[in-house]
C-alpha cells in the first residue's frame, strides 16, 4: 500500500485528489495539508472533501505529515510547490506535481532543488490531454512548415495564470516537432497594426470565463484546409484520476523527472 499525502487538501481540487487516492488500488491517504491559518485545519479530509470520514485530520505542517508517507501530491502554485519540493528532498519523498504556471527558470530550480527524489510533473494529468501531445507531434511532424499553427485555451474565471500550462506544452510539443524553439516562435499578443503574420510563429489566445473546466484546440491552417485537434474537459475528477494513476506508476522509480508521456508509455 502506497501512503499519499496532499497538498491544497480543502480546495477543490484537493477534495477530488483526496477521493481519488481513497478510490485508487494500492493507495491510502496518509496526510493532508493546507496553508497555515486555514479555516479546515484539524477538520477530517474524508469530510472536507465530500468522501465521508477518513480519520485524516488536514494540517498545516508538511514536514510532520510527510513522516508517513511516500508521496506528496502538489497541485498548488509554483512558489508553493518550489518550497514543497525542497522539504520532499530533505525527507526522502517522491512528488507529483499538478501545479502550471512555471517560468522556465522555475522548472530550472525544480529540477536543481530535487535531484535525489523521483517527480512526476505534468502540466495536465489528463489521459485524453496526454494522447492530444502524442497526436500533436505527430501531425506537426506530418504536415511540417506548409500549415501555420495557432492554439486557443478556454478555462474559468477563477484561473490564475495564463496561458495554461496545457497550452504551453501544447505549444511546446508542436514547436519541437517543427525544429523550433518555442520560446522565440510563441506569439501571445496582437494588438493594432501588427503586421504580417510571421511563417514560423505560434498564435496563443486566452479565454476566460464562467466555469469552464478547460478546453484546447490546436489549429494547423494551411491554404484551402483546416485541422484542428481538441480536448475538451468535462470535469476536475479526470486529472486527480490521472493523478492517481501517476502515483501508482511513481511507486517503482528511481531518482528523476519525469511526466505523463512516461506513465502511459507515449515516448
């Protein structure tokens, strides 16, 4: 049995997590943990996340929470989840990261803080997103330079960062397919007298509103045809299912980082 602790455990996608992890083969819940001062410090985590009493009180201390378990489950923020990391070295424990938003230079420090200790980070732990990334690579290594791309992400009103971490990878996937370094081809802003689209550049557009789960389409336009590729998401349950499943997967890994392409061998 695989002993999970989570990170963010009174939000809501801490509740779907717990309830996966109660849901999961070979998993158990072992700790959960909110900021300090949180209103559901002490409260049981089975209650909080709407799964029925767990024995698990959710605390403010990750060190002392993490003495019993395996893995840390962080679907918080960069920042939050860099500090996370750090402890999850000192004390031997494995990570799987949900969080989006990081810089380059935050995945940089990421993988510098944590090189004793597997983790598992995956901008989306979706199976559906993670197959879009198989068939992304795929279509751009196909269709090459003659199709410009453009990637439009719809998410609710409540999200921080923009674009989502999904989009970028997306962005990302499909820029090493081409031979480009996305970094220098991505194109977030078009405003006034732009000009002329450029030939290698990667269109990024952000919607925001209401309660969209998330949703992702990868245009490849070329003269007199259109593909798009689209992942639509319906509900949070799917990635703290994938979560899971990471975890499941985590258990047996040595030192290193890895993502969802490893859990469901899509290398």
């Amino acid at each position: 049995m695989l002993n999970i602790a989570v990170t963010g455990a009174a939000g809501r996608m801490g509740g779907f997590l717990i309830k996966a992890v109660t849901e999961a083969e070979g998993l158990s819940l072992a700790a959960a943990v909110e900021r300090d001062g949180h209103a559901m410090i002490g409260q049981d985590a089975g209650l909080a996340a709407g799964c029925g009493e767990l024995g698990v009180a959710i605390s403010a201390d990750l060190e002392q929470a993490l003495a019993g378990a395996d893995i840390l489950i962080d679907f918080t923020f960069p920042e939050v989840t860099l500090a996370n990391a750090a402890i999850c070295e000192k004390l031997g424990k494995k990570m799987v990261i949900g969080s989006t938003g990081f810089t380059p230079q935050q995945r940089d420090e990421l993988e510098r803080l944590t090189p004793g200790i597997a983790v598992l980070l995956a901008p989306n732990m979706s199976v559906g997103v993670n197959a879009c990334f198989k068939l992304l690579k795929e279509a751009a290594q196909i269709l090459g330079d003659g199709f410009d791309v453009e990637i439009v992400e719809l998410h609710h009103n409540k999200k921080k960062d923009a674009p989502s971490g999904t989009a970028v990878r997306m962005g990302e996937v499909v820029a090493a397919a081409l031979g480009r370094d996305y970094n220098q081809v991505a194109n977030y802003h078009r405003e006034g007298m732009c000009g002329e689209r450029s030939h290698d550049e990667i269109g990024m557009q952000t919607v925001r509103g209401g309660d969209i789960v998330g949703e992702h389409t990868v245009y490849f336009i070329g003269m007199g045809e259109r593909i798009e590729i689209t992942h639509r998401a319906m509900s949070r349950e799917m990635f703290s299912r994938g979560a899971a499943r990471a975890c499941q997967w985590l258990a047996g890994k040595s030192a290193g980082m890895y993502d969802m392409q490893d859990v469901l061998g899509l290398r």
